[in-house]
C-alpha cells in the first residue's frame, strides 16, 4: 500500500494565506493537511524555543470548519486538538459539524498539551487531564454513534443525551504525545494510552530528527498495543520527515522505509521552517517532486 503524504499548515495569520497553500497542497496530491493550536496564551509560560506569547494561533474547530470550505478532497487533520480544554459535548458536536459538512474528511488528533496555565485557564484541573481525555474519547465516541447517551464516569454524567445530526461513519481518533525537551518521545504512560484508546498515533515533530529513536518508540507501541488485546493493524501510524534537516537525496529512501515498517502515513515537518506562503508552497512542491516524481 502506498504511504500517504501530509504537510504541516504554517503559522499563517492572514485567512487567504491559510486558502492559498490549503489549495495548493491539495492541487499538489499531498492525502492530509495538519494544523496545531492553542487557546489561550499566559506571559508567565515557558514557551518552547521558536515560540512566542504573540504567535497567531487558531482555534482549531474554526479553522477545520475554514479549510472544508476551502477545498474538496483533502483529508483534514487537527495536530493537535488539545481536547481536556474544551466541554466534551461541545467538542463531540462540532466534530460531528465539521466531518459531515467536509464530507467526511476529518481526522481528529487530540493531545493533552504542554501548558498547565492554558488548562487552568480553559477552568480544568492539569493534573487530571490525562484522565479526562480517556473519559471524552469514550463519550464522543458513544455520542457520535448512539442516538441516546447514558454514561456515568467521573468526568461525565450523561442521562438520555444526544447530538443530531450524527456523523454518517466513525471519525478516527488518533493521539500524539512528546515534549520538545523528550525529543519527541512520549512517555510510556502516553503510548500505553495511545494503544488503547487511539485509531493511530501521529509522532511529534522532533522525532524525525532521530529514526532510530523513532523506530524504538514505534515498537514500544507496538507492543503495548499487543497488550491492550487489540490487533496491530488497529492503531496507524503517521511518521515525520524534516525535510530541512534531512539532505533532500535521503527523502525518497525515508519514505520507503516507513512504508515498509508500516507507517499509515509520512507528515512533513515544514511549518517549522516560517516563510512567506509562496516560500512554503515552493517547500511542499519540491518534496512533492522528490516523493511522487
């Protein structure tokens, strides 16, 4: 099978440089467009180098709502929806919204987050987000697929609930995990609950600095996945390739070697890289070239 290709949406601001390289990527072939956020910003955090207190974010549920509407074919992937800071309803539903109204191109990738503030401040505890966002897989899930909702957990309490419309299939849910001081590795606890709850399990950026090291995660998980009783062929796997720190006469042989190892997917690192839209655009045809030429 071949290996689906995926770039990153830069940091852009400005919404027609958001619909310029989202249509270009999708004129170019590539399977997948991925996009970060944060919700809220604190000066007191201690932001990852490259980042700032004023960079431009977007909400994700807005831009995956954005970007249907900009294209037609392109599979849209959060990267990732930090999940424990939304009502978990509200983010079952407009899931829901987004997959039916794209016509079924969403892929939702949720993590926990790095900043604690930003939890606080979205009125949730840190220290139990992990916990939580066990608990709202489950209950998107029951609500995307049951007309009528009972749960009782200890984040939830659900008696006869319900969102209409329903998607028409069951939207994947695929986790990420890693820190920029990890190298991109997560922890064990991450990858075991990847294993058990995830569709797929999308690796974080700096990871593609490191094959070796990502490969040793790959069968980490694995065999985790073994553990949890669930068969290999159910959670996907999205590998990276950082085509600004990898000589571009390596890409296709990278490529191929996630493929035989079974990646699902290969996502290119390339928002890391800034630039003008052209100047990206110019970034995913040239890898487009090498890849499928």
């Amino acid at each position: 099978m071949t290996i689906r290709l995926g770039c990153d949406l830069p940091y852009f601001e400005d919404p027609s440089a958001i619909r310029d390289f989202a249509q270009a990527a999708e004129e170019l072939g590539y399977d997948t467009l991925s996009f970060s956020e944060h919700v809220a910003a604190t000066t007191d955090s201690p932001f990852p180098p490259g980042f700032a207190f004023d960079d431009p974010w977007h909400e994700t549920m807005t831009l995956a709502a954005y970007l249907a509407g900009v294209t037609s074919r392109i599979e849209i992937t959060t990267s990732m929806l930090l999940l424990p800071l939304r009502p978990t309803v509200l983010a079952a539903k407009q899931a829901a919204e987004v997959d039916l109204m794209s016509g079924g191109r969403l892929r939702l990738a949720v993590s926990l987050g790095w900043n604690d503030r930003e939890v606080a401040l979205l009125g949730q505890d840190p220290r139990r987000r992990g916990a939580r966002l066990e608990e709202q897989i489950e209950v998107m899930r029951l609500l995307w697929s049951e007309p009528s909702v009972n749960y009782s957990g200890e984040f939830h309490d659900l008696d006869g609930a319900g969102i209409h419309p329903r998607p028409t299939r069951r939207i994947p849910v695929w986790m990420g995990a890693g820190s920029m001081a990890s190298g991109g590795v997560p922890t064990d606890r991450a990858l075991r609950r990847i294993a058990r709850f995830a569709d797929g399990y999308k690796m974080f950026a700096p990871l593609g600095l490191d094959p070796a090291k990502a490969r040793e995660v790959v069968a980490r998980l694995r065999t985790h996945v073994r553990d949890a009783g669930r068969p290999a062929a159910a959670v996907g796997l999205e590998a990276r390739l950082l085509t600004q720190a990898v000589p571009g006469q390596q890409w296709r042989t990278v490529m191929e070697e996630w493929a035989e190892s079974g990646a699902t997917y290969l996502g290119l690192g390339n928002r890391i890289v800034g630039g003008t839209p052209d100047e990206q655009i110019a970034v995913i045809t040239d890898v487009m070239r090498v890849l499928r030429g």
